[in-house]
C-alpha cells in the first residue's frame, strides 16, 4: 500500500508530500524526487497554453523522449496550434499547420484524420458552435499535459504501467467474482462501460 500511495505522489507530482512519505513510511520512490520540479514544470507549461515552453523544457530534460514518440510530439504541435487558434492568431495556426503538422499528417493517417479535426475550427467564426469545438476546452489541454508527463515518467524509467493501473486492474478481478458494476476496459480513455448482463 506504502508503494501505491509513493507512487501516485511521484506520478500526480507532490515532491513534498513524497519526500515526508518517504521519510515516515521508510517507501523509496522509484525516481529521484528532484526530477519531479523539473517535469511538472513542462506539464504546468502545457496546461497553461505555452506549448513551445513545454516542448524547450522536455528537449531540456531528455531530447530522445520527442524524437522517440513521434505521436507525443504530434499531439504537442497540434496542441500548439490550438492555443495559435485560441489567441486568434488564423493565419499563423494555418502557416503552421501547412508547414509542421501536413508533413506529419502525410506519414500517418491517424495524424492526418487528427490534423483535420483540428484545421476545421479555422471554418468557424464562433468556435464555441463548432463540432470540434472542444480541442479549445481546458481537457484538450490537461490530456496532452497528461501525455507528456506519462512520456517524461516512462524516460526516467518510472514503470510502465505505474502501480495505480495495476491495482486497478487487480480490484476489478477481485469484483468480477463478486459483482457487476461499471468497468474500465480501456486504460488508456479510462472511460467506464456499462456492464454486459
């Protein structure tokens, strides 16, 4: 439990709190906590809508982690033209996109279908009417901050799968046996299914 309880102060980013665990409870993290100010610094950037910070400060902590994860930095650049979108900044969103993200978009079609969704709120003038409207929300911002502390973790050879979703995955055995409830099947939306009766 001492392990489950380190392990999400380290991964959520509470240096403090995990430095006083780590001293009451005897449970070593499985980094070193100083990394931790570094990371959640570029997870504040992202969240806060400074993108280019963000993709400096990760470069800063480990230049392969971008160059190995071509999807983490497509979702940075695509999330950099959202916040070009957000300030009203059309022209340069769409030079941008012509420029960084179509080339990306070529090599992969998952990219290309996620760069389109993305060039359709430059159709709109009001954005908050549009049907992808929502890459503007504050959750388009939290996910992608998500992805790159999740990239940064695995860098700093934190666990793959962190002890949370292995717990989890361990207590829904443990209620299958018992109950039918609501599951996460997919760990990577976390979105609750409705049980199959």
């Amino acid at each position: 439990m001492n392990k489950l309880v380190m392990n999400f102060l380290v991964t959520e980013g509470y240096v403090e709190a995990a430095e006083k665990f780590r001293v009451e409870s005897g449970t070593e993290p499985d980094i070193d906590l100083a990394t931790i100010t570094d990371r959640m610094a570029v997870k504040k950037a992202v969240q806060s809508g400074n993108v280019e910070d963000a993709i400096e400060k990760v470069n800063d902590l480990n230049p392969e982690i971008l160059d190995t994860n071509p999807e983490l930095f497509f979702h940075l650049q695509q999330q950099r033209m959202i916040e070009l979108i957000r300030n009203g900044r059309l022209e340069e969103a769409l030079e941008f996109a012509q420029e960084e993200l179509a080339p990306r978009g070529e090599e992969n079609q998952s990219f290309l279908e996620e760069l389109e969704k993305t060039v359709a709120l430059l159709a709109f003038e009001d954005v908050s009417n549009c049907p992808v409207g929502d890459l503007l929300d504050m959750s388009q911002r939290l996910k992608t901050a998500s992805e790159v502390n999740a990239a940064i973790l695995t860098s700093q050879s934190h666990e793959k799968a962190p002890s949370l979703l292995k717990m989890l995955i361990w207590a829904q055995n443990q209620l299958d046996e018992m109950a039918v409830y609501p599951r996460i099947n997919d760990l990577a939306s976390a979105k609750l299914e409705d049980p199959v009766v």
